[in-house]
C-alpha cells in the first residue's frame, strides 16, 4: 500500500486524500480515508497549504467590458458550451513569466494553455487560439473571463467574432465571478508546478507535463471522480 501510495505521489506530488483514496481503490487496494489519514500523516506525506498571489489583471481601460451573461446561473450541460479563461504567474529563475489558461467548464478539461515571459494580448490569445484549433463542435459557445486588458482588446474581440464565440466577462473585481478559472490555476500551481523553472523553455515544458496529467490522471470531486479528459470525450 504504502509503495503505492508512494508511486502516485511521485506523479501527483500534491493530490488529496480523497482522490488518491479513489485512485486506489481504483487499483483494488481499500482503505478507509481514516486509515490512509494516518498513513500519509506517518510517512510526512500529508500536503501543506501554499498561499501566493500575484496580481494579473489590469482593469482600467479604454476597451468595451461586455456584460457577464452567465451571471444569472447558466449551466452548461455538455462539453464545449462554456469556456473560461484566466493568466497567472509563472516565476522562473531567469525572470517572469505567465501562464495563460482556457478551460472547459462542463468537463474540467484545459482545451487551450501558453507560457510566454509577457502579457501582451498576442501571447495571451495563443491559448484561446489552440482551444479553438481543437473544438470539435459549432454549437453557441461562450467564452467567460475577468474584465482584463487583453481580454476586452479588438485583437483579442476579433477572435471571438471570427468564430462565432459569445463573449462574457465579470462585473468588476469579484473573483467569484471567474472562480472556476482561477481554480483551475490553482491546482496547477499548487500540485504540479512545485519547482521554480530554470527559464521559459522549462516552464513551458513543466507545464506541458502537468497538464496532461491534470487532464488525463486526476480525478475530479464534481465530475464523480472521473478525469476532465473521460468526461470531454465522452461527448
């Protein structure tokens, strides 16, 4: 049990209880959350609370804000309805560097990311752009974001009208209102990209390697323990 445990922790240093509890039953071997608890907490196994923040977002513009239409409670009921995009910080020893993110909100799954030592609008699309390479549907899509720059900029705009994407954004500085966004941020960071990169060229490859885990290996709590990858393509 241990050995395993172990194993999984090398692949997803920082995954919690609950899912690595799943992940073993998975693999037949039962234990009680209690039990394997006190074997993490035993072994020094047990994962600490890391807090950062670093401010993104600039919303003081002369661009148009459009208006948040999934304020009212949308739902989407299937991959590929609703999109939600954020940038964070990337540090790397070298310098800084942003990671941004499109995600799908049915399925968890990251559809488009990019890493660039810059938050121009023109690496910030890149990830929009290689979401919408990969769609797979012409269903009425939308794409939901903070009220950021880059977001609100024509560059950006003219993506959304080239391919028929609705657009939507916060109401202002609520981060609650793009929560999903920012969580998955979050659990890139704070159990994948553990290790400050060398320079871009690493952070770009770290993040490639953590993506695909997070889509294909971590089970999701909201998608009944299933993977964002098993729940996009069972559409």
């Amino acid at each position: 049990m241990l050995i395993t445990v172990k194993r999984e922790r090398l692949t997803q240093p920082r995954i919690g209880t609950r899912k690595l509890k799943y992940i073993l039953s998975k693999k037949c071997l039962t234990i009680g959350r209690d039990h394997l608890f006190t074997l993490l907490k035993a072994n020094r196994l047990l994962v600490p609370t890391l807090r950062a923040y670093h401010r993104t977002t600039n919303s003081h513009h002369r661009f148009h804000c459009h208006p948040n239409i999934i304020k009212s409670g949308y739902v989407p009921e299937r991959p590929e309805q609703l999109w939600v995009a954020d940038i964070t910080y990337l540090p790397t020893r070298q310098g800084e560097a942003y990671l941004s993110l499109v995600t799908d909100a049915y399925s968890r799954k990251i559809v488009g990311y990019h890493v660039d030592d810059n938050m121009k609008t023109h690496t910030i699309k890149q990830a929009f752009i290689r979401a919408l390479k990969r769609r797979k549907t012409w269903q009425p899509l939308i794409h939901h974001s903070d009220r950021g720059v880059q977001y609100c900029s024509a560059e950006y705009q003219k993506l959304h009208q080239q391919h028929g994407v609705n657009c939507s954004m916060t109401d202002g500085y609520d981060c609650y209102q793009n929560a999903l966004a920012e969580r998955i941020n979050g659990i890139l960071k704070s159990e994948y990209l553990l290790i400050k990169p060398a320079n871009l060229t690493e952070a770009r490859k770290m993040v490639e390697e953590s993506v695909k885990i997070y889509n294909e290996y971590r089970p999701h709590t909201a998608l009944k323990y299933k993977t964002p990858d098993e729940v996009h393509r069972a559409f």
